[in-house]
C-alpha cells in the first residue's frame, strides 16, 4: 500500500489526481498555490479537496511510521514472522496495527506474566484446547512452593487465557463492532459536586444515559468538560450478555465441562477486567475525536466568516474602547492605520462629562477629517453610541459597532508591544477596534482565533488539530483576499503562501531599507526569498501603482509573457487590455492552450483582466439595533428584534440584539423544515429580524427564533 492508494479509499477523488498533488506538496507548495495555479496538474481540484488530501497523506505518515516502529520493536523481541511482517505491512489503520503488536507490546508485570513465571502456560494451553476431563489432576502437577493448591494453579492459568483473549484480534474487532451498535454513555453527579453552583450548569448531566452514536458532538464535549471539572462520571458500556455470547461464540470447542467452566470464568474476566476498560476507552476516543473534528470545522467556518467580513476600507476612523467609571478611550487614525492621537472623555455616569466630551469629539473629527467612528462592543457600548449619535458634526460620519472580542489579548501581546511601544494597553485595544473596521482580516491575523469568541469547546478540542485547521483558513483567507506588500504587517504576511514569519520580516526590513518595493520581481532581492518561495508567494502580493499594472493583480508573474501575447492579439498593449472587455473579448483562448496551461488558468486569467485585484470581500454597512433594548431587562416575549449573528454552533447561532447578553436561536428554531446544517441557514455577520420566545433574567439567557 502506497500514499496515493491510500488517500484514493478515502476519498472520491482519482489516483492521477491524487499523484500530482502529492507531488506538489512534497515538493513545497500551498494549498493556496495549487487550487488557483496548478489547475491543470490537479484536474481542477478546490482547496477543500487538497485540504483533505493533506489530511490523509499526514495519516499515511502517521501510520507508516508507527508501524516501522512496532516491526522494530517485534524483530528485536526475535518475534517477527514473514506472516506478521506482512499482516502489519497491509494494515490500514493505526487500530490493526495496534492489535497486531499487542501480544509483544512491553506490558508492567500483569497477572498474566506472573502466572508464566509460574510455570503455568502449558496448564493454561491444556484449557484452552478443552479436551481435558481430569482437569484438576492436570493442575496437581503444577504445584510448588508459590502454587500449593490446586485451585491456585488453575486461577493462574485462567489469569493467562485471559490475557490471551484480551489479545485475540478478532474478538476485539468483533466487540468493536457491538461498541458501534449498542454502546451508551451515561454520567452522574458527584455527590459532594450536586448542590455546588458551579455545577449547576451541568445539571441535566447529573443524570444522563443515551445511545453513545446518538451523542451530537457538542453535548458530548459538555459531558467530557463536566467530568473533567470532576462533576459528572461517565461511563460507556454495552450489553454484557452480548458481549459474552461473542467472546464464548470464538472460545467455547466444546461441551467438556472441566474445562469450559474454566473458560467461561477466563472469558467473564477478560471481558470485565481487560477488554471493557480498554474498549470503552477506545470507543469514547473515537467518538471524541469525531466531536472534535466536527467543533473544529464549525470554528473553521466562523472563523473563515469573520475574517472574510466587510472591510470599510482605507478611511479616517476615530474608534472608541466604551467604558464607564474609566472613561472612553479614544483614538484617531489615518487612512493607513496609524496612530494619530489618543486620549479619554467622560460621557458616562459617574463623572457625566457629556458636555466636554461633545466638544472634544467634535474637535476631533474635524482636526482629523473623520469619516467613520468605530464602537467597541463590549461595555457601554449601546450608551456611547447613543451619546456618538446626538453629536451635530460638521460632515456626515458614518458610526459602526464593532466586535471587539480578543481585542484586549491582543493589546497585551508581543506584536502590540512592538508596535506601539510607547502606548498602554488601553490604547492598543482601541486601536485594533478601529483597524477592525478598516479591514478585519489584516489585524485579526494579529490575535490567536481562539481568542476571537467565534468558536464553543475551542478549549476541549485536540489543540494540536485545531491549530493546524484554524491556520489553513487563516491562510486560505489571506491569499483569497491579496495583500499590499508595501503596507502589511509582518503576521499578515507571514500568512501568504511561501513566505512564513521569518520572511515576512525580511520583506518588511527590505521596505523600510528601500522605501518600499516597486515591482514583483523585486521580491527577489529580499534576503533568503529563493524562486520557490517567489513562486509561491509572488502571486498573492500586489504592488499598487506599479510599472507593469499586472503587478496589482491575480495573475502569477508566471503567464506574464502570455498576457502579453493576448495584449498583442487584442492590438492594445497590456495595460489598456486590463478592464478592457471589448479587446478582452478579442481574445481567442484555445490557442493558448499547451499541455502547461489549459482552460480553467486560462479562464482564470480573463477574469482576472476584467477586474484586476476586486477585492472578493462585501462591502461594509451600517446596522442599528432597537434602540429602546438596552438591557437584558428590556427584552419581553413576542418582541420582534433586529441582531446580527455573531456565533454559529452545531446547536444554532447566536444573535447580537445590542445588549451585552447575545441570544440563542436553537438549530430547531432556524426554519419550518428540518435543519441539520446551521451554517446553510445563516452566516456569521449576517442582519436578522428574530422573535424573542423565552427570558431568563436570572441565568441571563435569551431564547430567540427565526420562525415567523
């Protein structure tokens, strides 16, 4: 079994297919990279399929690693067999592996080896063949100074069959498949944890039991979480009796009773001391790792979401970190983002220095030339836009909310440091809540995505897997976009295909050393940036206002030469060809068809001439919520409410109605028909008119629906 096999079981794509994308990725390049310009090698291939078949080719690895290490460690116990080297060879999953080197793995000494040194394994061999009437006779020959009863020697002859069909391969598969069917997960309480209130959110735990294949995988991370909070104790398990009936249907031979009774003993043990403990730990992994993987994705789709979300664009913005009794920070911006001035107003109870902060406000926006006020969500923020709004400014400035979660993560990191040195953390957080505005992608690129509040159970899930998922979107997402190499910053950089952190640092020193980078091709002079990763990366750069206007688009510097001769076809020279759809139209693209470029980059290419570098990103607009809901006081049943959805789970989305609890509108609430797939009703950030079905003023909780 090679690589491109193995992926090919997998998934629905084909083996030519499989091939060349491997051989992209062994040879160094993107995700990114391979869906937009190796169109032609992949069979058109999208970056969910490439995405998969990374997965499976690091499962490959993953596995074919594991297994050189089990032949080594079989060989070196004097242990392998062609047979066995064969069998671990063709295993496919990490699982086979595993029951193929348990009989060898090194064990802690077991009851099972303390028996062999006993002497015991032909007494146990003489049981397991179940041919013996005279069983007890047989034991008698076994006894010395350790075993003196005949009884003794027959427990530690049972304690190693039972060893053995603990290590039977296929009872374990047999009873892997009864887990499948007929296993359930239940939870109690801990006593000493009921009348806790930190348990109390875990209540309807306390006492739960379902099928183990019904769980949806948020409530059973809710149930891992309370156990791993020492509140609940679960327990997976299956009828005992057909667990039996499938160990006595591969061991029992015969009707000899002598012995089978023995068996039978053997097997009630193995099952309740060795197999259930270890499968019901097996069975409750896998279904964990499903339940990750499916929090993982649904925290991918957010994050994609948020960071895809409507950017104002290069403005003047003045940004407001609300609070009360510390005041209001204040910032202004250029159209670039940086800092221009900083300081507090106090229009808010206790000091109510509304007056004063009018006058400065106003002053502000008019020194600077504000077209925008970003809001910071988070405390007072439906109060100061409320006080933002009474202000009579001179020019029409537009007022947004802005979600500032992981904005205070952020304004204590090393990047904030290092970007503003001199500043304290109050101003760095205002600073990111009007850089949101401008454009999420560049700064949330600053800020761990567990920590943008996007996610649920981000914290239980396989860190390792999370990381590596939420850095493929995070990825996808900045080379779908683009990036100004002259204005972003070193981890909006490092983001780009081909380039990483410490290039991205080299890019940013060679600008400042030079003013700033005046074509693609100049990309090559920064230190240590080689052809594979000009390759990879040039693409996804652009240059504004460059010499070769290609520079400030989508096209790879690699079919330069060819726009060229489609510029020569069309009788206009390349920079009147860009947006030109009449001289595009002109262009005959089979016979630019070569075994290298074939219709889909060539396809890709004209769009690109029709609108060079669009921005693939909505435009921003301004919401207003209801502006008599303030608290969570003000909210009644039947109220009719304008939000924003501003989370999305397995179970439903959550909404931002204005106040500072968001309600919940449950996957049932979604539509009239059936949902099984929240995000093909409603996306992140989207503007919806919900109903209000349930208040819970003391648990803070709101529940809201879509259904009319």
């Amino acid at each position: 079994m090679n690589v491109v096999s193995f992926i090919a079981k997998q998934i629905p794509v084909s083996e030519k297919q499989i091939t060349k994308t491997v051989a992209l990725l062994e040879d160094g390049a993107t995700i990114p990279f391979i869906s937009r310009y190796r169109k032609e090698a992949t069979g058109d291939l999208d970056e969910v399929a490439i995405g998969e078949i990374v997965k499976y080719k690091t499962a490959f690895e993953v596995l074919q690693k594991r297994k050189e290490s089990v032949l080594a460690s079989i060989e070196e116990q004097g242990a392998l067999t062609p047979e066995l080297t064969n069998k671990i060879r063709g295993a496919e999953t990490l699982t086979l592996v595993e029951d193929l080197y348990l009989p060898y793995k090194k064990k802690r000494k077991t009851r099972a080896s303390a028996a062999k040194e006993q002497g015991l394994e032909p007494l146990a061999k003489t049981i397991m063949q179940q041919r013996e009437e005279e069983i007890l006779f047989v034991a008698s020959k076994y006894l010395n100074d350790t075993i003196t009863t005949e009884e003794l020697a027959l427990q530690g002859a049972r304690d190693i069959i039972a060893e053995w069909i603990n290590e039977d391969e296929k009872i374990r598969n047999r009873l892997r498949r009864l887990y499948q069917r007929k296993a359930a997960i239940t939870s109690t309480v801990i006593k000493t944890k009921k009348d806790e209130e930190e348990s109390q959110k875990y209540l309807q735990y306390f006492d739960w039991d379902e099928p183990l294949h019904k769980c949806p995988s948020h409530r059973l991370l809710a149930i891992l979480r309370a156990e791993n909070e020492k509140v609940v104790r679960v327990k997976i398990s299956v009828p005992e009796n057909d667990a039996l009936d499938i160990i006595d249907d591969v061991m029992i031979k015969t009707n000899i009773e002598a012995c089978t009774d023995h068996m039978f003993l053997a097997i009630s043990d193995a099952y309740k001391r060795l197999l259930t403990p270890a499968l019901s730990t097996e069975v409750l992994n896998l279904a964990k790792e499903k339940a990750d993987d499916k929090a993982i994705t649904v925290f991918a789709q957010n994050l994609k979401q948020l960071l895809l979300a409507s950017p104002l664009g290069q403005k003047r913005i003045l940004a407001l970190d609300p609070g009360f009794k510390s005041g209001c920070k204040v910032v202004c911006l250029d159209q670039q983002g940086d800092l221009l001035h900083n300081e507090n107003i106090y229009p808010h109870p206790p000091q109510r220095q509304t007056t004063e902060a009018i006058k400065k406000i106003r002053s502000l926006a008019n020194a600077y030339k504000i077209e925008a006020i970003a809001i910071g969500n988070g405390t007072a923020a439906r109060e100061t836009e409320a006080f933002i709004k009474k202000i009579p400014f001179d020019n029409a400035v537009q007022v947004f909310m802005v979600n500032e979660s992981g904005a205070s993560v952020y304004s204590a990191s090393k990047i904030a440091r290092a970007e503003f040195p001199s500043y304290d953390v109050t101003v760095r957080g205002a600073v990111s809540i009007g850089r949101r505005l401008a454009d999420p992608l560049a700064e949330l690129v600053k800020i761990d995505p567990k920590a943008i509040g996007v996610g649920q159970y981000q914290h239980d899930v396989d860190q390792g897997k999370l990381k590596n998922e939420l850095d493929t979107v995070v990825m996808s997402c900045v080379n779908s976009v683009g990036i100004n190499v002259n204005t972003a910053s070193v981890p909006l950089l490092s983001y780009v295909s081909g380039i990483g952190e410490k290039l991205a640092e080299n890019i940013v020193a060679y600008r400042s050393e030079k003013g700033g980078l005046e074509s693609r091709e100049e990309l090559k002079k920064v230190p240590r940036l080689g052809g594979k990763a000009f390759e990879q990366a040039a693409a996804f750069l652009r240059i504004t206002s460059p010499k070769n206007p290609l520079d400030n688009s989508a096209v790879h510097p690699e079919r330069y030469r060819l726009v060229s001769k489609m510029a020569k076809e069309a009788g206009v020279p390349v920079s009147e060809l860009i947006g030109n759809k009449e001289a595009i139209s002109k262009i005959k693209l089979q016979q630019y068809i070569t075994d290298e470029v074939g219709l889909p980059t060539l396809t890709d290419i004209v769009k690109e001439l029709e609108k060079p570098g669009v921005d693939p990103r909505k435009k921003v607009t301004v919401f207003e919520f209801d502006p008599n809901v303030k608290t969570i006081d003000d909210i009644k049943t039947g109220m009719k409410l304008p939000g924003i959805v501003n989370n999305i789970t397995n179970f439903g989305c959550f909404v931002d109605i204005g106040i500072k609890e968001s309600g919940l509108v449950h996957i049932s609430k979604l539509a009239n028909e059936y949902i099984s797939d929240v995000n093909a009703v409603v996306q992140l950030h989207q503007h919806l008119m919900v109903t209000v079905i349930e208040v819970d003023i003391a648990r803070k909780r709101i529940q809201l629906s879509l259904i009319d």
